[in-house]
C-alpha cells in the first residue's frame, strides 16, 4: 500500500520533462518505478515527472519489463535537446558522454550511473555542468544502492574525513568469500560467481579490479575535495589470491577483502597527500568490513568529528540501483522546482595523489624457507635491517620436504621499506619461495 501522502502543494501545471538513456538493468527498473510511482514522486518533487522517452540501440530488444513501446527511439540526440532531466544509463564511453554534454549545454540535469566515464573523464562533464548551471549527480555510479556519495558531500561537509576503506565491487566480494567458507580456490570460486551471475563472462574489469579503481577515484575525489583519476589510483586484483593465502589469514583470524582505499597521510615534513589504491587487504576478523559477505558492499568512513561511519547495502542489480537514481532524480527536480544551482564536484582540497611507495600499512609475508636451526633469526635481521618490525610470527613444518611455512605480520611500515625487505629476503639461501605479500588494514 502507497503510504504516501499527495502533497496539495504540487504545482500540477508544472511537468519537468524526463528522458531516459539505455534500457537494461538498470534503466528498465528506473522507467517502470517512474511509471508506476509517478503520483509518489511527484508529490515529493512538487513536480510531474514525465517520461518522454528512452534512447536505445534496438527498439524491439527483449526487455526485464514490459513498456510502451512508442516510448523508446534510437534517436537519443533528439530526446536529450528537449528534456529538462536526462538519466543516462547505457554505460560505456562514447556516445554517453556527447549524449551528457549535450544534455548539460541544453539546461538539462543528469543523473548518471556511468563510473567507467566519471573515472576517465569526469572533471570535463563537472565543468560544463557548473558552467551550465546543472546538477550532475551520480550516486548509482559506486555501490549501487547505498547513499554514499551525497552522504560524504553533503552530510560529512562538516567534518574532515580522513580514510575511506570500502568493498565496493560485489562479485570480486562474492568470490573472496566463495574462497573463504569453502576453501574454493580463485578459478572455481569464479566459475561459481559466473554460474550464478555474479560475474560476467569476461570478468577483467571486476576480479582486476579496475571497476573498483574507478570507484575508489570517485570516493576519494569527494572525500578529500580534489580531483583524482584512475591514473592517481594504485590498483592491484584477485586473481594472484589462492586458496593457501585465504587459510592462512584464516589461521591468523584475518579475512581478505577487495578493499578500495583513501586515506590522508602526513609525511615527516608535515606535507599531506591522498594515497589512493585497490588491493586485496587482510582485515581482522572483527572488523565491520569482515562481516560483509556474498556480493554485498559496504563503506567504511574515518571522520575527524564523526568517528567511523559504515554504508551497508547491495552494490548492483537492476532494482537497488534504480533506487539511487530515483533519489538523484528527485533531488535534481526538487532543485529545478526550487530555483538553485547544483553540486557536483568539490574541489577546494588541492592535495596531491601519492605513490603507492608512499602509503604505510601492516604486511602479512608468507614464506617456504629450510627448517634449519637459526633461520628465524636470520629473516628476523633483514626486517629489523629494513626497518621494519615484526608484529607476529608463524611457522608450520612440512616433514615431507623438510621445509617450514613462515607467516610473518608486520607493524605499519612504509611500502618502500617492505618492497626492499622482501627482495633480500628472497636472496637468502634458506628462502625457497616468497609465497604471498598482502597489505593488511584495520588492526
Ligand atoms: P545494460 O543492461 O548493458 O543496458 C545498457 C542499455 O543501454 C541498453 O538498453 C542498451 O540498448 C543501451 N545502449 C547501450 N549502448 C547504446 C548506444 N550506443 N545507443 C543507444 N543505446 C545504447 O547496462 P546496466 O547494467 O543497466 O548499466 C547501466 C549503467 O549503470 C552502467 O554505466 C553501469 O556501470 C551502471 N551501473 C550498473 C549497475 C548494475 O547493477 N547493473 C550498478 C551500478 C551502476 P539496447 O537495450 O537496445 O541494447
């Protein structure tokens, strides 16, 4: 039941024309909730909002729902000129970007999902929206349907954030996971996520990570007031994550998760730098990010005033997404209906993107070395000589090779400092193999 009730200060003359690009997942979910809950939405909007059509690349394409067909046209130039709010949901570069720049120079808001384009070339679309004087929003465009975005602009404008750590790509989630309740390795985990369409059939962009680097730009852009691009972002993925690595920071009470990462760091000269990066991260076992299972997401916000904050939802999917831009949606009409410009971008932070030689964490090391009498202490001489120091050690013996395992945490220590003590670690003859190197957060 529709528990809403219609706003009798809905101006009904008023009808703000909506036009809809790309009619997948996502899109046909954004059209059927637009149809179906139009009074709702204009009584929160003090405004009609009308579908005037939907750009597509084939009329007759099977849809998820059923909808009028003279809606749709593959002239989505035409649409766009005459629309007051342009929903851009085919994804890709080219033709959504011209389509959205033709929007904003037409008057029109955009709500977009598109992190790929928002990566690659988001400052240029910001521009020519604030020079137009438009609301570009795109909540939908990093972890599906939770609100995070408008949160860290706009409630979080009064605190200074000072890290981001989120698990914002649900199918490298679901495998991660996979791995750890079944002892699945990579590829079969992967197969599983496929089989059950979590993943696609070509599934670089998620388990390489790059979905999650486009996200983590964004995320770090807003949260730190500059502009970052996927060039600024360090990204590494899962496929190098075996099954012995996921048991081994088992063993340790550790989880391994895809984490997307901000942070502010300070040098020893007092200059700051925003170090952006994507990796597979141990987290302790408590950890709020640990408890996140399957492909669900979640953003765990550091905040100066606020302390830490956690956004929780479902990252993807036709419906949940839908939500998000339903939301930007109402909040761009309100803004027309209102009078006022927009926020898109902020951009008054001007600190630099650091290396990821820059960045400081606490390292799990997994080592096949000699069971040898004095071996320990020798591995222990070459962290201390590279100054690093060790948080904890683990050994288990393999009687069948005389070999030993060796799982080493360290405290924080700068990635310098770790990439040196791993490369005279491996020169050490009693060393047969550096097995895994992973970054760990949250102890
Ligand atoms: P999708 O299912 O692949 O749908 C794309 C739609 O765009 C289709 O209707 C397609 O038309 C249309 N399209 C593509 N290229 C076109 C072109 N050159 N001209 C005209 N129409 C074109 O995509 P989706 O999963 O809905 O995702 C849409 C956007 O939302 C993407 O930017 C994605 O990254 C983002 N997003 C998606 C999710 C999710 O869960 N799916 C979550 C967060 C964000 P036809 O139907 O005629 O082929």
């Amino acid at each position: 039941m529709n528990t809403d009730v219609v706003n009798t200060d809905v101006n009904e003359t008023k009808t703000l024309k909506v036009a809809l690009l790309g009619c997948g997942n996502v899109g046909s979910q954004v059209a059927r909730i637009l149809l179906e809950d139009a009074d709702t939405l204009a009584a929160r909007t003090g405004a009609r909002l009308e579908l005037v059509g939907i750009g597509v690349r084939t009329i007759d394409a099977p849809r998820d729902v059923e909808l009028p067909r003279e809606l749709f046209t593959t002239d989505s130039e035409s649409l766009v000129a005459g629309a007051d709010l342009v929903i851009e949901l085919m994804g890709g570069i080219e033709p959504a970007r011209s389509l959205i720049l033709s929007a904003v120079r037409h008057g029109a808001c955009v709500v977009t999902g598109n992190k790929a384009l928002l990566a690659q070339d988001g400052p240029t679309l910001y521009e020519e929206a604030d020079k137009a004087g438009v609301q570009l929003s795109y909540e939908a465009a990093v972890a599906g349907a939770i609100p995070i975005l408008r949160p860290i602009r706009d409630s979080l404008s009064g605190d200074r954030i000072t890290r981001v750590l989120g698990i914002v790509n649900g199918t490298t989630n679901f495998i991660l996971d996979q791995m750890d309740s079944t002892g699945a390795q990579f590829e079969d985990a992967l197969a599983e996520a496929q089989r059950l369409g979590y993943a696609e059939a070509d599934p670089t962009a998620d388990v390489e990570g790059h979905d999650a680097a486009a996200k983590a730009a964004i995320l770090a852009a807003l949260s730190f007031h500059t502009r970052f691009s996927l060039d600024d972002v360090y990204c590494e993925g899962i496929t190098k994550v075996s099954a012995t690595d996921i048991a081994a920071a088992k063993d340790a009470g550790f989880v391994i998760k895809l984490l997307a990462i901000a942070e502010k760091l300070t040098d020893d000269a007092g200059d700051e730098g925003v170090s952006v990066r994507v990796h597979p991260t141990l987290l302790p076992r408590e950890h709020p990010l640990a408890a996140v299972r399957g492909a669900f997401n979640a953003v765990f916000v550091e905040a100066e005033n606020a302390g830490e904050l956690m956004f929780y939802g479902q990252g993807a999917g036709g419906t949940p997404t839908a939500s998000a831009v339903l939301g930007d949606l109402v909040s761009a009409a309100r803004r027309i209906v209102l009078g006022g410009p927009g926020r898109t971008e902020t951009t008054t932070g001007h600190v630099p993107a650091l290396p990821i030689s820059a960045s400081r964490t606490s390292y799990h090391v997994g080592l096949r070395v000699a069971d040898q009498p004095g071996v320990l202490a020798r591995i222990a001489q070459v962290f201390s000589d590279n100054g690093v120091s060790i948080e904890l050690f683990r050994q288990s013996i393999s009687s069948a090779d005389q070999s030993a395992e060796l799982r080493i945490v360290t405290h924080r220590a700068s990635e310098a400092d770790l990439a040196a003590t791993v490369a005279s670690i491996s020169q050490l003859d009693v060393v047969q193999d550096v097995t895994s190197v992973l970054r760990v957060e949250g102890v």
